[in-house]
C-alpha cells in the first residue's frame, strides 16, 4: 500500500489508465490549441457525482487559529528562503562590481555573458529541478521517505544530461555572437566568461535537488549557511584572482564558480555531518535508473514556466536597444531589471514555501489545510504587493541614483519606477499563485497562464505601445504591467476553482506511480484516449 498513513476518502474516485488505441468522442464545442509539445496523459482522474457535490467543510472560511498557524508555518519557511536569496543577490552584485572595475568593455562583455548563461543554462536547469518539487513534497506528505531520496538521485541525474547540450551551446558562443553581428572583442571576452563559468553547470546540477530536497521536509536553514560560507569567500577569491593575479574576466567567472563549489560542499558536509538525510535517504541503487516518467512529466512544463517568464526581460533589453538612445535605456533597464529582481525575492520565497505546504498537505491527504495555506499565501502575497509598490514609488527619484549619475538614465529610471511599482501588485500574487499551482503538481497550468499573459497579452502590447504608438521606454514597462494583470487575474482563477479533495486523490496516485510501487492504478476504471499539451491555447465556441 502506497500510502498507509492516509485515511480514505468517503466518496469515490475513479482512476482509469488511458489507452491510446481506442478513439475518443468528438467535442461538442470547436477548440483551438496551440500546442508546442504534447506528452501523453497514461492517467485520468474522473470524480464521480457523488465527489461533484460540495463539501461544506472544504468551503468555509478557516478559523483565526489556523490562519495564524498557517502563517506562521509559511514565514518558518519562507524567512530562510527569503535570506538565502538575498545573500545570493549580493554575491551577483559583487561580480558585477569586479566587472565594472575592470573597465567598460569588460563590464559589457560579461553583462552579455551572464544574459546569455540565465537564458540558456540556469533558467533552464533551475525550471527542470521544479519538477521534482511536487513529488517530494507530496512524498513526505504522505510519509514515502523512500520516494524522496529515489527523486533526489533521479534529478540530479536528469539535470546532469541536461547540461552536456547546454555546455556545447556555450562553448561555441563566440561563433554564435559573431553570426548576430555582436562586437568581436565583447564576444571574445564573453566566450572566456562562459568557459570559466562551466564548473557552475554541474554545481547547480547538485544544489537545485539538494536543495528541494531538504525544503520539501521543511528543512531550510542549512543552504543558508552554506550560501553565507560561499558568499563570504567570494570577496577575498575575487580580490585573489582579479586583482592580484590578474586574471579579468576569466577570475571574475572562476570566482562565482568556486563561490557555489563552496556552497555546494558546505551544504552537503553539514546534511551528513547532522544527520538531517537519514530519515529519508536511501542509497542509489538501479531504481534510480528507471521510472523517469512522472518527473519528466512535471518537469518539462515546469522548465517552460519558468523559461517563458525569464526569457521575457532578456527580450526587453533587445527592445530597448532598438529605442531611441539605446545607451540610455539599456543602462536604465538594467538598473530596473536588477531593482525587480530584489523585489521579486520575498514573493518568490513565500512561493517556494506555499509550493511546499500544499504539497505536504495533500500528500498526507488533509485537502483543507492546502486550501487554508493558499488562501493565507495569496492575502500575504497582496500585502507585499502594496509593500513593493510603496517602495518603488517612494524611492523612484532616489533609487538610481545608487547606479549612475547619468541624467538620462536617471529620468528614465524615475519615470518607469511607479509602473514597476504597479507591477508587483499583480506580480506577487501571481508568483504565490503559481507556488499554489505547483504544489498541486499542475506545472502545465502555470506554463498555459505564462505563455498567454506574457507573450500573447504582455508583448503586443509592448510592442504597439513602445514602437506603435511610440510611447518609448515606459511603453514596454506598462506591456509588463498588461502581463502581470492578466497573469494575476488567471493564475488567482485557477486556484479559486482548485477542488482540493479531486487534487488530494491526485496526490496520493502520483505518490504511488513516483515510487514505482505499482504499474496501475490503485483502483479501476474505463479506458479512453487523452493526450495533455504542455502549452496550448483553447479557445471555445
């Protein structure tokens, strides 16, 4: 038995295997999908009308008691996320502070490199590792301990291949840069940062699961004090190498990688060293090897999410170069994209953590405590909107003054500043929301909502505001803010309509198949065909 610490449910569920050889009735209505990759579905989760009938005790509002545990639990996990992530933060503004000592062209060279590695290495293996997320958390939910460490080892190991394309792709990125008719020396001196950045491909291979891993078992501190190990010897590695030794750009590069070699190793050795693996670890064995499905399942959708929002501010810095005064509004968009990266960490954290109570919840099958944590992360979420916004606002003529001194700049950073503000009123709920979304092990969902927001809803907007209607620099800002509206309002939609008791059963199902403990399902059902796109568009009639 999969999960024997779960008490049944009273009403039925049917879960049936889907077989792809029999012909499915046609829709009553016309659908339009716009479908980039479809994987095939092998699971159906049907509710009977016995389950369409409402709970009332999954619908009413939760007592103040357990709003204040529940926010209490989300800040115990959030809190060292939210640090973590900031110590982070600083060590990539050290790096930017050695380039920029290094001189102008060195500084333009590795700004491009580190573009270039987000789009195509980290954003990728950071959007992979998510999807793990759900399975563990739902894992220790339920009390599989063996399920964890299985998907840990599977991870890592998925992520490993991953980056054998990804370090092709970077090796030959001065040819690449060349073609686009980039500056010669600039790509030299990017493809030097790139090929010193290696090492950090295979160190994130690590850190993303570990540290998954640990967070779906509550455990959060121990990644931060290795982060503040790597963080404090990235100083005195930089001085060593850039400074003393001479090294350029290459140091500035073989710092951040030894700085998360240091992080990597400090947070393994304390796991070992305290025994905080033991409850759930299992060692590797040929098990590891097979039953890849359900992670990949989650995990492509997973990385398109997270892609599709990350690719869209490298699109923005493009764009601005084709404005009026490119120098100007580049420089400026840099400096805005660096201040909704320090905002966008304490939504972010608060969605890791959301991400991990849902998960936990519905593993151990308790669907009304996943409601009550959703609920209370997205009124949180709201007030770190207003927080965010009143931060933006406030500090708008003073802000980018920490950067240049530049009056171009300065005017146009103090101009865009109020719609960044907007912004992340729309863009903390939507990030816990997506947390929410994720927890529940609905990735696609969350890649549906970001494709249509920013790119069919976000860019053209942009687009026609900045260069249509030549509204310039603050057109493509308030394209972000139309984003962030529509992302918000569908992603807060889809967890307003979640029946978390359907997603309880879910949880436990994907709990059984992720361990390999059965082949079928638990119970029985009809057979149809069903295959679920990663990304579509439907549009009904």
């Amino acid at each position: 038995m999969c999960n024997p610490k779960t008490t049944p449910c009273t009403t039925l569920t049917t879960i049936s295997v889907i077989d792809h050889h029999k012909e499915s009735p046609p829709p009553s209505q016309t659908h339009f999908y716009f479908d980039l990759l479809s994987l095939p579905t092998w699971v159906k989760i049907q509710q009977t009308e016995n389950q369409q009938k409402l709970n009332p005790l999954l619908h009413h509002f939760p007592s103040y008691t357990h709003i204040i545990n529940e926010t209490k639990a989300l800040f115990k996990l959030s809190f060292p996320i939210a640090l973590t992530a900031l110590i982070f933060y600083s060590r990539s503004i050290l790096s930017m502070l050695f380039l920029g000592h290094l001189g102008d062209t060195e500084l333009a060279a590795g700004s491009l490199a580190i573009a270039f590695a987000n789009i195509t290495g980290y954003s990728v293996l950071s959007g992979l590792a998510l999807g793990m997320e759900p399975l563990c958390s739902q894992a220790f939910g339920a009390q599989i301990p063996k399920l964890l460490s299985l998907t840990l080892q599977r991870s890592v190991m998925f992520l490993l291949l991953c980056t054998l394309p990804i370090t092709f792709l970077w090796i030959n990125i001065s040819n690449i840069l060349l073609y686009l008719h980039q500056d010669p020396l600039i790509s030299r001196l990017a493809h030097t940062y790139l090929i010193f950045s290696l090492p950090d491909l295979l160190t994130n291979s690590f850190i993303h699961p570990i540290r998954i891993y640990l967070r779906a078992q509550g455990i959060t501190y121990p990644l931060t004090l290795a982060s503040l190990a790597g963080v404090a010897l990235n100083f005195p590695i930089n001085y060593v190498l850039v400074i003393r030794l001479r090294l350029g750009v290459a140091g500035v590069a073989a710092a951040a990688a030894t700085s998360n070699l240091v992080v990597l190793v400090a947070l393994v050795l304390y796991v070992w060293a305290t025994g905080l693996h033991l409850p759930t670890w299992t060692k590797p064995s040929r098990e590891c090897l097979t039953g890849w499905g359900p992670l990949v399942r989650l995990a492509a959708p997973s990385c398109v999410s997270v892609c599709l929002e990350w690719w869209w501010y490298e699109i923005m810095i493009v764009l601005c170069g084709l404005l009026v005064d490119p120098k100007a509004t580049v420089a400026s968009m840099g400096v805005l994209i660096q201040t909704t990266s320090l905002l966008y960490i304490f939504p972010s954290s608060l969605s890791f953590a959301v991400s991990t109570r849902v998960g936990n919840e519905l593993g151990a099958n308790r669907p009304e405590k996943a409601r009550v944590s959703s609920m209370v992360s997205i009124f949180i979420a709201c007030l770190m909107g207003l927080s965010a916004m009143a931060f933006a606002t406030s500090l708008k003529d003073l802000w980018a003054r920490m950067f240049t001194d530049d009056i171009q700049i300065l005017r146009l950073t103090s101009a865009a500043l109020p719609i960044i503000g907007l912004c992340e009123l729309g863009n903390c709920p939507q990030t816990v929301g997506c947390g929410v979304v994720r927890g529940t092990a609905r990735p696609s969902t969350a890649a549906n909502v970001n494709l249509g927001s920013f790119y069919l809803v976000g860019m053209p907007v942009a687009i026609g505001l900045g260069f249509g209607l030549r509204v310039g620099f603050c057109g493509l800002w308030l394209g972000l803010l139309s984003a962030q509206i529509s992302c918000a309002g569908l992603m807060l939609y889809v967890v307003a309509i979640t029946d978390w008791k359907f997603e309880a059963a879910r949880a436990e199902f994907l709990t059984c198949t992720g361990c390999g403990e059965t082949e079928t399902p638990p119970l029985t059902g009809e057979c149809d065909d069903e295959k679920e796109p990663l990304i579509c568009v439907t549009v009904t009639s």
